[in-house]
C-alpha cells in the first residue's frame, strides 16, 4: 500500500492533518505580525546572519536554560541533525538509535559508511532506550541518538535515566544527541546537555510547540567549543530563512502563554483519543499518557494492518500516520496520531475510529 504524498494531502482543504505531529491551532497574532512586518519590509531579499539573530540564539538559550551554551540557527532541527552526523561521521565508530526512533539520522551517518546500531524498544519498559540495551552495545567512540519525547511513542527519559547513559558515553569517550523537538509538550523534561555538557548536541526545533514546520527553522545548542567545530562551516553560511527567524523571536517572546494554552488543547486531545480508543476496544494506547504531541495505539489485535487503518482514516479525510515510517520492526502494529491540532479534528478523528471499528466488528 503506498503513503499518500504530502503534495496531494494539501490539495484537501478539509482534512484534519494529525499526521505529522504539527501545530494546527490559531497561531500567537505576536508571530503573524512579525512575519508580515518582515514581508512588508522586504526582509526576504537579505540574507540573514550565518549562525542565527543574536536575539534570537539568546534566547534559545534562555529556553532552553542553558546560558553557558551556544546556539546555531538551522533550517529545521533536521538540517542541524544532517551537519552534526555528517561532520561526526568520519570519527565515530557506529550510530546508536531505537526502533521505533526517527529515521534520517541513521541515514545521515550511512552517508560517511558508517554503522547503524538499532535498539528495539518498543516492547522495552517504558518504551524506550535503557542504559543496560546501550551497555551491550556500546564502543569507543560511539554517536547515541536519543530523542526525547521519543518520536513516534511519546515516551520520556527521566534524569536518572539519562544519566545512566550519561556515564556510558563518559567512559566511551562517546557523543549524544539529544533531540529535543517535543520537549515543549512534555511535563518535567530533563537535558542531557546538563550533565554531560563536553560532548552533547541537543537539537531544537521550531516546527511543533510554535507551528511553524513550513517556515523550517531549528537550532543546535552545545557547549561554545563543541559547537565551533559544526559552525567553522555551516552548512547554512548565508543564514536560515529571516521571515522564520522574525516569527520564532516573536514567538519565544510571548512563549509562556502560548505553551499554557497549547499544552492545555494538547491534553484534552490526548485524552479524548484515549477514551475512544478504550471506548471502541479498537487498539490499545502504547505510552499513556505520552508526554509528547502525538500517540501511538497498536492495532495489531484488530487483525489490520496499520496501513489499511490510516487508508481507513483518511476515507474519512483524517489523515494519521502508520508506523511503518518510523518502525521496520514493529511498525505494522502501530499508527501514529498527533494532537496539537483544532478540538474540532479530534472529534472528526473519533467519529471515524468508531465507525471503523464498528465496521471491523460487524
Ligand atoms: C525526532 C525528530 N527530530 C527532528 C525532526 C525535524 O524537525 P524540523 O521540522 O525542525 O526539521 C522531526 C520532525 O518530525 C522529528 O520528529
């Protein structure tokens, strides 16, 4: 069964979009005023500053609560991720990561031939990477790729737990990269950064707590010698989109009311897909309550395929992700479904989950 392009997906006025672990909410008028204050005045003819506005890598910074840091702007966290494994690649010995996990860096370090370690996690408890699965595999020079809230099951590292990772990366002289893409969405989240300040890469984006996924703008944050090795040549040198960069300064400026709001809308949304799933029987829910803008529900039992459930869905113009993309192991079993979407979506997203599995029982 082939995924329906992102291209066509747009060409849907009514489809609820909870498949990409976007924002869909009304956004801050804060941030729309300091794009159309940018377009106005023609900023997108500049290039902007190579590493970023100092404003806003300060406050990144700040966000974050890192102030010995450094920031370098990205286009999306996911540019940032490429230039760390390509610029690690040639001294690492192996990429760690998790199944289910993210997949593009594994592909990046594949790039400079290296190899990819993949850690089952999906039956792990918690459902997550432990430091024991990480002990078993871990070498000199290894790159561990923890992303927390993990993308796709909203499962959280405590601080305890990273710093048992922490200690295998210190006796491995290994790297961390942290991706911290979903950390706004989780309650008490904890940076590895913190306690492992020499050799860790925490990656930010822009894209999910503030809604901006098609302006692409991220971060990489690390300690200022650390970050010196990626920033002496950026792979951005003429600076990530300025329009983007006026709306996130924006956006972190009135972050506070923002979040309270958006964590609120994004609770009740997991909520309410927790009950219909409890409700219809219809799967069951893997991490509860996830700590992220997204879960995950195994539909294994149904006797569906995760495929033919979001086919299913988006007969019904609800548009949710199979795990398949993010899973080669377990991802027939689960899809994905994102939650920081209009109250509205996720009523439609019940409506048709009970039908399906109305029309599975009948
Ligand atoms: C775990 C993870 N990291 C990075 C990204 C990329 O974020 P950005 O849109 O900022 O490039 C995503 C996007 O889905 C993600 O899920």
């Amino acid at each position: 069964m082939s995924a329906p392009s992102f291209e066509d997906l747009l060409n849907r006025p009514t489809l609820a979009w909870m498949g990409q672990n976007t924002t869909h909410l009304e956004p801050p008028a804060a941030v729309v005023d300091a794009m159309t204050a940018s377009v106005a005045s023609r900023e997108f003819q500049l290039y902007a500053p190579p590493l970023g506005f100092t404003r806003l890598r300060e406050l990144i910074l700040e966000d974050l609560g890192l102030p010995d840091a450094d920031a370098w702007v990205t286009d999306g966290a996911v540019g940032g991720l490429y230039h760390v494994c390509t610029v690690l690649a040639p001294e690492i010995s192996q990429l760690i990561t998790s199944d289910p996990g993210w997949p593009w860096p594994a592909r990046f370090v594949g790039l400079g031939d290296k190899p990819v370690t993949v850690l089952d996690v999906y039956e792990q408890p918690g459902a997550k990477l432990s430091a024991a699965q990480i002990a078993e595999v871990i070498e000199p020079r290894s790159l561990i790729y923890l992303i927390d809230p993990l993308n796709p099951l909203g499962s959280l590292y405590s601080r305890d737990e990273l710093e048992a990772i922490v200690a295998l990366a210190r006796e491995t002289e290994s790297y961390i990269v942290h991706d911290c893409t979903y950390r706004h969405f989780a309650e008490g989240h904890s940076l590895v950064a913190e306690l492992y300040p020499e050799r860790t890469f925490t990656t930010y984006s822009f894209s999910k707590w503030l809604g901006l996924a098609g302006l692409r703008l991220g971060a990489v944050v690390a300690a200022p010698e650390l970050l010196a090795r990626l920033t002496a040549v950026p792979s951005n040198p003429l600076g990530a989109p300025i329009q983007a960069q006026r709306a996130a300064i924006a956006g972190l400026e009135g972050r506070g009311e923002w979040l309270e709001m958006l964590r609120g809308v994004n609770r009740r949304n997991i909520g309410a897909v927790e009950d219909v799933v409890a409700r219809t029987g219809f799967g069951a829910v893997v991490v509860s309550p996830s700590q992220a803008n997204f879960l995950a529900v195994d539909v294994s039992a149904t006797g569906l395929h995760s495929e033919d459930v979001c086919a299913r869905m988006l007969e019904h113009d609800v548009f949710v992700r199979p795990g398949t993309y993010q899973s080669p192991h377990f991802g027939e079993r689960f899809v994905k479904i994102s939650t920081s979407v209009p109250e509205e979506w996720v009523d439609r997203f019940c409506e048709a989950w009970t039908a399906i599995a109305d029309g599975v029982a009948r």
